[in-house]
C-alpha cells in the first residue's frame, strides 16, 4: 500500500517545468467544498517549502472569504517560515482581532513558529492576552475514586490541581506536582485519587509552583467541575456520549456546546477525531490537534466531561490504511502514536512502549467499556488470514471478555462491526470476517451475554441488528458525523439511519432495573433527538440463560 500517497482531492500541486528541484515552487490551489482540508493542505505546502504558493492561495481565499481566523493564522505561519517576520506579525494581530485566541501561536507548531514567538516582542504581546494552561484542562480516565487531568503550557511548568467538594477552593486538597515536558509537547496528566463515588468535585488546575496562582485572565478561566463515577461494580443510571468523524469546520464546532448540553457522564471519540491524512509530518498532526483544542466551546466540554479516544485512519495515517503486523514498520507508526498519546489523558495505550496501541479498558458502575485500536496492527484485507487486531490485542480482548462481570460489556471499533454498511469495501469488518467471526463464536462459546457494539466511520448515524444463528442478536450502535460536513448515503440494511445533519449518539444506561436497559439515542447538533432505540438485558442472554 503507498501509505504516503493519499493525498487529499482539494489540492492541485503545479510545479514549475524545468526548474531545477532546489528553485521549484509550488502553486497551491484550494477546494473549499471541504473547510477541514483547505488549511491543512496550505499547511503541507508550508512544511514542503512552498511558502510563496502557500501564501498566494491564502491570500486569494482570504478575499472570497474575509474573516477567517484560520487563514490569518495560517498566513502568519507561512510569512514566519519565510523569514518575513513583520507581515507575520500583522497577521498575528488579525488573527486575534478576528478572535484567535494567541494561544494557538504558543502552541505551534512550534519549530514552524520559533523565529516570531520566541521574539522579545511576541512574548510581550502574548503575555498581556492569555493565560496559562494554553490548552485544557481536559478530564480523562476518571473512575468512582480518581480522576486524571491533562493540560499544556506554554513552556516546561510545574503543574498541580487544587480540588474540593465546593467552589471555595481556598482550603482545597492540592495533587502533586507534576511538569509539562519538551517531549511529550509541553503536556502533562495530572491524577488525583481518594475521591468519593458519584460525588460532584470543583478543581483548579494552577500552573506555577505551590503558592502560586494560575492567572484568571480570560474566558473560562474559573473553577471547573465534574462527577465521579457510580461505585464500581454497582448498577447505577447514567449517560455516555460517543461519535467519530469531527473534522475542524468552525460553523459545526458548536456541536460540543451541544453535547455538554446533554451532561453525559462521559465521551468516547471513536476515531476520525481530527483530521490530519498526513503520518509522517508531525508538524502537521499537531497543528491539526491544536486548532480543535483551542476552540473555547471545545475546552469547555473537556474540562467537565472524562474524555477517551481511539484512532481510526484519518488520525493514524491515510484514508482505509493498515498499519502491518511489525511494530516498526511502517517507520512512522510509533511517532504517530506518542503524538496521539500526548493528546488524550486514557487509562493506558495498548501495550505501552512495549506494544503500541490505543486499545484499553474503562468501567463504569456495571458496565464495562472495551476500546479497540483497529489501525495499528491491520493486515492488508486482501491478504490470506487478514487481522484487523493483531494476536497480542485478540488476546487481551478475549481476557477482559471472559473475566467480566458486567451487565454490559460494549466493544468499541473505530469501524462498523455490521455487514453492508459500506458495500463492497474491505475497510470495515466486513474486510475482515473471518476474524470477526472468531469474536462473535468467542462470546457464544464462552456464553458472554450483554454485549454491546459501537463503531464509527460513516458520515451518519445508524441502529444495525445482527442475527446470529448460535446466539442472540447483536446491536451495533453507529454514529461518526459530529461536526463533518461530508456526508455518507444511508444503507437499507440498517434499521434506521440519520444523515440530515451533524450528529451524536447518546447511551443511556440504566442497570438498577430488573431487567436492565441501554437506550440509543440520535441527536443532531441542534440538540434535537431524532430516533431512540432500547435494548435490554434478556434480550442480550443465551437461550437457555433467558
């Protein structure tokens, strides 16, 4: 597979004939039918050393669409990798009278950004209008006693969280000190543990050393809040929010103000959380995560609601990619993956440095939550005996399954587990039958009852049943079209779809009946629902267990 070689359909590269290779440059022509793609492919020409068609494309953009944050952003990265330091500094300040926050500049990226931010007079101009930390906090890997917080500064910081039952956080508990590292792009996870189950909590992230205070300035800049989750084990009554498919489009961030609307307990990114199609120009994949983290409807939801995060191949490498079975090869796989690592704040990540992956495990009162990390390890589907999930982590999903003692246990795919959601590709787990057929004969050998599917991928929301002969039906759950204006027709097969409009699915569990139930729910970004669909317990037994 030519892994490098998807390259997005919104830009045509016109190199100079003749011209010899140190001297081309490059005209850089946009598509605007697809808002995510238009900056990231300026953004590739930056890396590529075409400053000046990168420039002239801007430009001409900026004139049919004047206002755009984005392209003054961007504008300033390409004048600052140019050596043209005063045009990118004006640009910086129409970044910010357009409302770009100037944080982004101190994120980066950073060896893009170094000759303007490091200046003298950029710091003084940035201190004077942001405050610390640049990005988060965002909540992550919470559970009924301990919660993880992750942040980014503007340069190496201590960090520490002060925390309290009630929003006098004077006499607050503080965690320990960590600090944001260089290597891991200036970010930290701070944990806090021996909290109380289903219990409200305010916190504060300061950065700076103990006796020091954050600074306030800004928006959202005051003590945050969160719930821990039901005692571990019990059944409880609660919501989850899921999706995928979250390209940047600014009209369509205000989707997480939606989703914080509904105050799931959590959220769950089932891959294409960014979009980026690049793997081995880290600069660009940061630069992809910045501008999503930098959105203030964005921050708020993170910071009050636990976030987890798989991949799928937007956010790994190229479209309908396989990773391969060695963990090196391709050579860009491990740096992608500690990129994406330094983004999100999940319990673990597959094996560690050991075995990369996204894979990993989280509960939530008597439910169990199992994500797996369908990229990394996939073989190429047209090959004998392909494995979208490699033996090590079948291995570890077969171990969690048969040790749970859960009312549900949902399997989470960045891809749809039902057949013919996508005809005729190999992408999904249809490309990969046989191995899904190993998973569904697993449970039905093993008797494993209360199992959920969700997956993403398609730019829509969908309820699929799966008939099994040797077991109960199963349900797949399917919603990746949180902010993506691209959509994907509707399939017959499912039993219904949504594709009018961006979407989030919503899981509303409630095990203290006596037949416990989940009920999914499709909203658009209006906040409106649009179709529910309730499954419970008995109907996900075995035969003889109903």
């Amino acid at each position: 597979m030519n892994i490098v070689g998807h390259i997005a359909s919104c830009v045509l590269v016109l190199v100079s004939a003749g011209a010899p290779p140190e001297t081309q440059e490059a005209a850089v022509r946009l598509d605007s039918r697809q808002y995510k793609r238009i900056h990231i492919t300026v953004m590739r020409a930056v890396v590529n050393g075409h400053i000046a068609g990168a420039i002239d494309a801007l430009r001409e953009y900026d004139q049919a669409h004047p206002g755009d944050p984005e392209t003054s952003y961007v504008l300033a990265v390409a004048y600052t990798v140019g050596n043209d330091i005063e045009h990118a500094r004006e640009w910086v300040k129409e970044a910010v009278a357009r409302g770009l926050p100037v944080e982004r500049f101190l994120a980066g990226p950073r060896g893009l950004l170094a000759p303007l931010v490091e200046r003298d007079a950029f710091q003084q101009y940035a201190s004077e209008r942001y405050a610390e930390p640049i990005h988060g906090p965002m909540l992550g890997d919470v559970t009924s006693k301990e919660a993880a917080f992750w942040v980014r500064t503007a340069r190496e910081m201590p960090v520490y969280v002060r925390i309290a039952r009630s929003a006098d956080l004077e006499k607050a508990r503080r965690s320990k000190v960590v600090r944001t590292r260089a290597e891991t792009d200036y970010t930290a996870v701070v944990r806090v543990d021996g909290l109380k189950p289903a219990t409200t909590y305010y916190y504060e992230v300061v950065v700076g050393s103990p006796g020091q205070q954050s600074s306030e300035r800004g928006e959202g800049r005051v003590p945050g809040t969160f719930r821990t989750y039901p005692r571990q084990g019990r059944p409880a009554a609660f919501r989850v929010a899921f999706g995928g498919g979250a390209g940047y489009v600014p009209d369509h961030e205000r989707m997480w103000n939606t989703v914080r609307g509904f105050e799931p307990i959590a959220f769950l990114f089932l891959g294409d959380n960014v979009y980026i199609d690049d793997p081995m120009r880290p600069d660009i994949q940061s630069y992809c995560y910045y501008r999503r983290q930098s959105r203030l409807e964005y921050r708020r939801l993170v910071a009050s609601t636990p976030m987890y995060a798989i991949y799928d191949d937007h956010d790994f490498g190229t479209n309908d990619c396989w990773g391969g079975p060695n963990i090196e090869t391709p050579y860009w796989k491990r740096p992608v993956w500690r990129l994406f690592r330094n983004n999100w704040a999940n319990p673990y990540y597959g094996g560690g440095e050991v075995r990369p992956g996204c894979w990993f495990d989280t509960s939530i009162a008597d439910v169990d939550f199992l994500f797996l990390d369908c990229r990394y390890y996939r073989t190429d589907p047209k090959e004998p005996n392909p494995s979208m999930l490699g033996p090590a982590q079948k291995r570890w999903l077969f171990g969690r399954l048969r040790n749970s003692k859960a009312a549900f246990k949902v399997l989470v795919s960045s891809v749809p587990w039902a057949t013919g959601t996508k005809p005729g590709s190999l992408d999904t787990w249809d490309g990969y039958a046989d191995e899904r057929e190993e998973i569904f004969s697993f449970l039905e050998r093993n008797r494993i009852g209360g199992i959920l599917l969700l997956s993403a991928d398609r730019h829509r929301s969908d309820v699929w049943r799966i008939e099994r002969d040797n077991g109960y039906a199963m349900y797949d759950f399917e919603s990746s079209r949180l902010t993506n204006q691209h959509v994907h027709k509707k399939m017959p097969g499912a039993l219904f779809s949504y594709n009018e409009s961006q979407s989030v699915g919503l899981l509303d569990f409630d095990t203290t009946k006596a037949d416990p139930e989940v009920t999914y729910t499709i909203a658009n970004i209006d906040g409106e629902s649009i179709h529910s669909h309730t499954v419970r317990l008995s109907e996900l037994s075995h035969r003889r267990d109903r």
